[in-house]
C-alpha cells in the first residue's frame, strides 16, 4: 500500500516473519534500553520525550541488536518491494547509513523532523516493532497556504504492529503523545546511481 503526497508518497507493507522478528529482538532492545536509557536520553538534543538508541556512541549496541536477519527481512526486502511498486529509479547499490530503536511510553512524542543530515541519505524507514495503541507517526509535506503550516497530512493510525513504513528521508514527520507504548526501529539508507552517487 501508499499514499501519494503531490511530490512524496509514504509506502508500507507487512513484514512477512513479524512474529519471529519480535520474539528475536524485541528483548534485547529493552535489555538494551534498560541498560543505556539514561546514557541515551542524556546525549538527546532532540525536542522530544522519547528514549532512542539513535545516540548509541559509534553504534555497537546497535550493531549487537540488529543482524542480517533483520536487516533482510525488515530494511532489504521491503526497500527493492516499494522501489519496484513504486517504479522509482532503481538503485546499483543500497547501504544502510543508521540503524536505531524508539522506545515511546504513555504520552511521549517525537517533534516535526526529517532525515536528511550530513551524509546524503535516500529514504528513510520506520518498523512499528511492539504497538499497544494506535500508531502515533503522521507524515507531512510543507503547504504554500497561510491557513496551515502543512499543505498535505498522512495520519498514519492506521498502520499496525508489523508494518515497515519507507518514505523519502526528506519528508518531514513527527510522533504526536503516544496512547500507550510502542517500540519502533527506524532506519536511513543511501542509494548509488550507476556510477554516480
């Protein structure tokens, strides 16, 4: 499924081994998140209540969390999906540029950002891992109105547990006060062109 902005989309699918996937990992994110959430929150300069294992230094929890496995079934495959879907441009190469959790509790949110930082990142993903409530991500892209400082909004309560959601790393998103808890693993990738990046 997608939903087509008027110059982004949003696209997700199912994962296929969700089950497994959480029963895999879902444990040792919060190992790890009990371990390293002070540390986490600390090193936070995000306008947000949300505990993110995106300022693990130099990324070796993450890199003990999430392995191949993961990284195929829940980033690999539904990256080549949407771009097929999509008929967007095919890509020589894809490499995964971060790789990081989201633990959010009762009434934590994430501000209005994008992904685009640095290094130059493609798209950008969201795993909805663990979901007791409804979704609480919304996707927007900026309006020419006065009226409103988004032209175009994707409510994305709709999406479930089990779904990877894949947009362009320049559009802009954001968490609104969760419902309930939900663990999330979010992703950038960079895509090579031919022989130019």
């Amino acid at each position: 499924m997608h939903y087509i902005f008027p110059q982004n989309f949003v696209y997700w699918q199912k994962v296929k081994n969700h089950r497994k996937i959480k029963e895999n990992y879902l444990n040792l994110i919060f190992e790890d998140f009990q371990s390293n959430k002070e540390e986490y929150q600390r090193k936070s300069d995000w306008n947000c209540n949300v505990v993110s294992s995106y300022f693990d230094d130099e990324n070796q929890n993450n890199k003990r969390i999430f392995d191949n496995y993961f990284i195929e079934n829940v980033i690999q495959k539904p990256i080549e999906n949407c771009i097929q879907e999509l008929r967007l441009m095919r890509p020589s190469t894809i490499s995964i540029f971060k790789l990081w959790y989201n633990v959010y509790q009762k009434n934590d949110y994430q501000e209005v950002h994008h992904h685009l930082g640095s290094q130059s990142v493609s798209y950008s993903g969201i795993y909805i891992l663990d979901l007791a409530g409804k979704n609480n991500t919304y996707f927007c892209q900026p309006g020419t109105t006065l009226e409103s400082q988004f032209g175009s909004t994707f409510k994305g309560s709709s999406l479930e547990e089990g779904d990877v959601i894949i947009f362009p790393s320049a559009l802009l998103h954001y968490a609104v006060p969760a419902e309930d808890n939900k663990v999330s693993v979010s992703f950038n990738v960079r895509c090579l062109y031919g022989n130019n990046s």
